[in-house]
C-alpha cells in the first residue's frame, strides 16, 4: 500500500470516524440506524495505517461511544461485561488482517482474493473472540460447544455479511479515488 499524504491520512481518519461514531452504538439494525462498522473500520486502519497510534484513537473511539450509549443513553448495558476486555483482542484481528492485506496489495484480481480471504478470516477471528468471550463469560455454568456452536451459526452470517458490504463500499471508494488521481496525475503530465 502506498503511503498516504499527512493531509490525506487526515482525512480518512476523519471520515471513518464519523462512520463508527454514526454506526456504533445502537447494536441492533433497523431502518433508523445503520449496522456497526466496527469491525470494517478496523480492518480499513489496518490496511491504511502501520502504526499502532490510529489504532490506539479507534479503540479509544470505540470505548467512548459504548460508554456514552450505555451511561448516557442507557442502551445496551448486558454488552458491557467482562468480556468487553475481549473486544481489544478481537479488533486488532482485524487490523491484523487489514495489515497483512496492506503488504499484498495490488490492483488485479489476485490482490481480490487476497483481500476476501484476508476480510474472511480476520472476521471468523474477531467473531469467535467477541462472542465466545461472551458467551463463555455470561453463560458460566451453562456454557458448551453445541450452544455456542448454534449461536454461532445463528449470528456469524450476520455479521460476515454486514462486515463484507462495508469492506465492498470502502474498496469501491478507493478504487474510485485511485481512479481519479491516476487521471489527475496523467492530465497534469500532459500539459
């Protein structure tokens, strides 16, 4: 991945801040709000950014919404458990799995596969850490692989889903800005 400008990079941090602080938080979608982003954004840093300070102000994002929501808004207090603690582990999967798609990135189909395969198993990763940490520590006494497995299947089509259509928006994003400076670069090479 080529390095962004400071004034660039700027930008990006902005723009997907605003999307977490417009996605996060409401937990369940509906026609008033969108699904979280989350999951997409970290994988997005990842991708953009080598250093762990973007990170550190995403997590940091992150922890402030969630704790808006729940002591401001009152919403969603049965995700703030032990198992928030887990949520740490379970992003920087996918930045993990943003930055080892960075290192392979190119403009062809074979960089695709990579980027599916990338955004595929940093998801399983992020899901079977965020919700088996949950499960195990709010189902204690009760907690078995079949049930999570069910629970599994139930709910991981949800978020592959959710998570692959904002990864899909962002890639036609960037192809796009790619495209246009490619033909900013060329008319100015031409005058």
């Amino acid at each position: 991945m080529t390095a962004l400008s400071k004034k660039h990079s700027l930008y990006l941090v902005l723009a997907m801040s605003a999307m977490m602080w417009l996605t996060r938080g409401h937990h369940m979608a509906s026609l008033a709000y969108l699904p979280d982003a989350s999951w997409a954004i970290f994988f997005a840093v990842g991708f953009y950014f080598s250093g762990i300070s973007v990170v550190i102000l995403f997590l940091a994002q992150a922890f402030l919404i969630d704790y808006l929501v729940v002591n401001r808004l009152g919403i969603g207090q049965s995700c703030f458990t032990a198992a928030y603690v887990f949520l740490l582990p379970a992003y920087l999967s996918m930045w993990f799995a943003g930055r080892w798609f960075a290192k392979r990135y190119a403009l062809n189909f074979g960089a695709f596969k990579k980027f599916v395969l990338a955004a595929f198993f940093g998801i399983v990763v992020c899901e079977l850490i965020s919700s088996g940490s949950y499960y195990v520590m709010n189902v204690p006494g009760d907690a078995s692989f079949t049930e999570f497995g069910s629970r599994l299947i139930q709910y991981f089509p949800f978020a592959l889903e959710i998570t692959f259509a904002y990864l899909i928006v962002g890639l036609v994003a960037h192809l796009v800005v790619i495209a246009a400076y490619q033909k900013t670069v060329h008319s100015q090479k031409n005058k």
